[in-house]
C-alpha cells in the first residue's frame, strides 16, 4: 500500500538542545496511527513541524509519494494537513459556523454567503454525528461538543492527515465513545489519523500501529494487535518503571490533620464528613461534574462556598486563596496554564512566585534561581535552564514547576490536586506520584483529584467517591476491587 505521509530523517535543533534527531515516521490511508512517547520526547515538535509552524533542520516528508514541506500552518491546511490541540484552537466568542470555515467562507464578493456558510457548516457536523446548532457560540459549548467541533473544521478543510492530540482528556467515557465513532468514520473513507494519547487502553482500542519515541529519536513501530501494553510501555521510558503505589504501605492513623464537616455550594456540591490524617493521601474520585473540582476550589477559598472545616483542631477560615495559603494550603489546579503558571516568564520565576510574595517581574533572575533550584532538581525538571519561559517545555514538566512553587515556599500542610497527571506520559506520573508519596512521608495530607481510577487505587489510602454533587462512598484500595469502586463512581450505589 502506498503511504500516506512518511517522514525520514526529521532533526530539530533549539538553543542548547536538539528536540529531534533523525526522527521516522511512516502512516499509511486509512490508518489510526498513535504516536506515543514521555513529554519531551519529541511528539509535538515533530507535529508541528507536519503542520507548518516549524521549520526542520533536516529531513524530508513525502505526504502521498510527493515532496511535501509546509512553509506556514495555513499551507499546511490547505494541503490536508490539520492538527487537534489538546487545547483546542477555536474562537470562543464566534460560532460554530464562523469557526469552521475561517478565513474560507463562502463569499459573493466582499460579502459572507452566510447561508452557504451555514449548509456547509451543518453538513460538516452531521458527518461527525454533532446535533448542536452552528450558529451557538463555542463558548457556550461542553468540551465534548467542542472537540467535535475541531474535528468538523478539519473535514470541512477535506484534511487527508489528521492529527488528535490527546483527544480525550477532558471527555467523560460516553463523549469518548463517540469521538472514536468518528474516527473510526474517518478511517473509513480513507483519511489517516494520527492520534496522540498517552491512556495506553485507548491506544490499544483505537491504533492499529504505533511509533515510539524517546529523547528525540525513534525507539520503535509496532503493530498493536500483536504487541502487548507492557512492551510499548518499556519502548516509552527505556526501563521498566511503574506508579508508585500506596499498597503494602501502613495506612496513617492518628487525629485528623484536615477534618472537612461540611462544604456547600448551593446547586453544585453538598459534600460532608472528609477527613484526612497527616501522611495520609485520599483520593477523590467521580464522573465528570460530580463536584471534585468544586470542592478542592472552595477548600482553597477560591470561589464562594459554605465551608465548615477545621486543621489541626481549630476552625479552617479561607476567604479566599491568600488565606487559605497563610494556612498551609497549596493547589495544583485543574488547568496548569490558565490557573497555574505564567507561560511567558521563567521556569524559575515562576517555581519563586509563591515563596517570596511579591510579583515575578519584581523578583532578581539571580535570587530566583537561587531559592527555586533545589525544588527544581528534586522534582526533575527538564528545561534548558532556569531562565527558559515555562511555556516551552513539556506538559509534564510544567506540571512539575506548578508543585516546585509550593515546594520552594515550603509550609505546606495540606496539598490540594486537581487532576494532577492529566496529559502527562507513564513516566511523568511515576515522578510526580513519588513526589507526592515524598511530601505525605513528611507529614503533609494530601486530597487527590482524579479520572484515572487506576492512579487513585495505586497511589490513595483511602478513596472517596462524588456522585452529583455528594460523597457517598468511601473505600479503602487495599480490600475492595477497583470494579467495586468504578461501579459507584457511575451509579451512585453500592453494588
């Protein structure tokens, strides 16, 4: 079979670093092919460099046996090329209609066919199974609606290459059914996938071949109906590595560090009776919506609740994030680049915005280094230096500077985690878990957030569990069955 894209000999050098060195990769018509690898491993340089935003220092890309080397990502579109980023690139205040077909609308003169526009549009949607009208505003819109919306606007450009970069990560299991759907829709009319996902079940589902990479190079391609997980998994990280795991470990005993009698957001949450020991981690797990966000937020005095809770004995008041710090609180939020990190600045400007106070552009580069650095080294971080802007670096890395904040301010008693592995490689979680681990081996008592049950019976003492708004169960990982636990976090109930 003719191939659809090959890409030979693909190196990228940046200042300090060469992000990809010889990189291979080879997609044939209608395929899902996965591309898979540790942040930092070279994925999405060599994705933007398929889609026109970078330039490659050497190579050649063939894109249906014709040379092929985008000079800008428009051209990449307009040759068939279109990429899904994990954060969506839509307008949020325009329509859906206006999003699909941007800056290739229909037009009678210098005049819109808004009509045309619409047809056009709501024949794209259709073909992805998409009910929602084209003239709501993306904003408006849930997250599943709006991913569907990105892959609509990829067919409306009739891409041959697709690419989906962690589609799944903010979509509950049912709108997850249905983007497979869709690509399974795709590949059958012979357009060719490339699907970025670090959830090795859904790479198992989905792929039929997968290409590895580690530090830059190719480690490997592999057909996925006769390799097994464990064996890409190793290809990832170069050595066997596993999440650290709370099993075998002694659960803490002694009075509550945080007692949590009541939180209550009228309409939203209603959660009581939470405790949670010194050393101890308890994991928070639920669908979509059940309220974990909610709860870790109102704990942190970050939006208006009725918290009823005390630490260490004495009642806990959080008025608002800068008590709650005061305190001994710290928060890994949901969305690290909109809530966590100032994208622009330094990796050490921003690990120093929580310990000294005062604004990061106030803070000497020298000063900053200094007091961020052990923080920085015991967590891993991989950049280029301390005065590299966070931005550029991996998602598992900037999760990584997010905790090295609240680690270089120290005091830390209780440590909030919103879905703190989203989007992060096998290997990235194993860090950040035994750094987790770490901080509770200290004392500290931690509440972990999170869709992935797998991590929270690996890695909690105990498990809570949120169904619409209320906890109403508890478990404890060591005795009951994960099957147990995921049949609450659906239903509700017990079984």
């Amino acid at each position: 079979m003719t191939e659809r894209l090959r890409m030979t000999g693909i190196v990228k050098r940046f200042p300090g670093t060469v992000a990809l060195d010889g990189v291979e990769l080879s997609v044939l018509p209608g395929e899902v092919h996965c591309l898979l690898g540790e942040n930092g491993a070279g994925k999405s340089t060599l994705m933007k460099i398929l889609a026109g935003s970078y330039q490659p220092d050497e190579g050649t890309i063939l894109l249906d046996g014709r040379p092929f080397r985008p000079a800008t990502p428009h051209a990449g579109l307009a040759a068939g090329i279109a990429v899904i980023y994990q954060e969506l690139d839509l307008l949020p205040d325009l329509t859906v209609a206006q999003n699909l077909l941007l800056g290739r609308a229909p037009r009678l003169g210098p005049f819109v066919r808004r009509g045309r526009r619409a047809r056009l549009a709501r024949e794209a949607l259709d073909r992805v199974g998409a009910a929602f009208p084209v003239t709501a505003r993306v904003r408006d819109l849930p997250i599943a609606a709006q991913q569907l919306t990105a892959i609509a606007k990829a067919l409306t450009a009739d891409a041959r290459v697709i690419v989906m970069d962690e589609p799944s990560a903010t979509l509950s299991e049912s709108e997850l059914r249905a983007v497979f759907d869709v690509i399974r829709s795709l590949t059958a009319e012979g357009r060719s996938v490339i699907f970025i996902s670090h959830r090795m079940e859904e790479v198992m589902e989905i792929g039929d071949r997968a290409t590895v990479l580690r530090d830059g190079r190719t480690a490997g391609v592999y057909d996925l109906a006769s390799t097994g997980r464990d064996e890409i998994v190793a290809a990832m990280i170069g050595e066997a590595r596993e999440l650290v795991g709370a099993t075998g470990r002694p659960a803490p005993e002694g009075e509550p560090l945080l007692s949590v009698e009541r939180v209550h957001v009228p309409g939203l949450i209603d959660v009581r009776g939470i405790d949670v020991r010194p050393g101890e981690v308890v994991g928070l797990a639920g669908l979509g919506g059940a309220g974990r966000t909610t709860l870790l937020r109102a704990l942190f005095g970050d939006l208006k609740a009725q918290v009823t809770a005390r630490l260490d004995g004495r009642p806990l008041k959080v008025p608002g994030p800068a008590s709650a710090v005061r305190a001994g609180l710290a928060l890994v939020p949901e969305s690290r680049k909109e809530q966590g990190l100032m994208l622009g600045l330094s990796v050490s400007r921003n690990a120093a915005i929580s310990a000294l106070g005062r604004p990061p552009w106030l803070l000497p580069g020298r000063l900053g280094r200094r007091i961020t650095e052990p923080a920085l080294a015991s967590l891993g971080v991989k950049a280029a230096g301390p005065a590299q802007p966070v931005g550029q670096l991996s998602g598992g890395n900037q999760q990584k500077v997010v905790l090295a904040k609240w680690i270089t301010r120290g005091g830390i008693r209780v440590l909030l985690l919103d879905e703190p592995t989203r989007g992060l490689d096998v290997g990235a979680k194993a860090d950040l878990y035994r750094q987790v681990r770490h901080l509770a081996d200290q004392g500290v008592a931690v509440l972990l957030a999170s869709s992935e049950l797998n991590e929270l019976t690996a890695n909690a003492d105990r498990i809570q569990v949120l169904y619409e708004g209320r906890n109403v169960a508890c478990f404890d990982p060591r005795v009951s069955p994960e099957s147990v636990i995921a049949h609450t976090v659906i239903t509700g109930a017990t079984p």
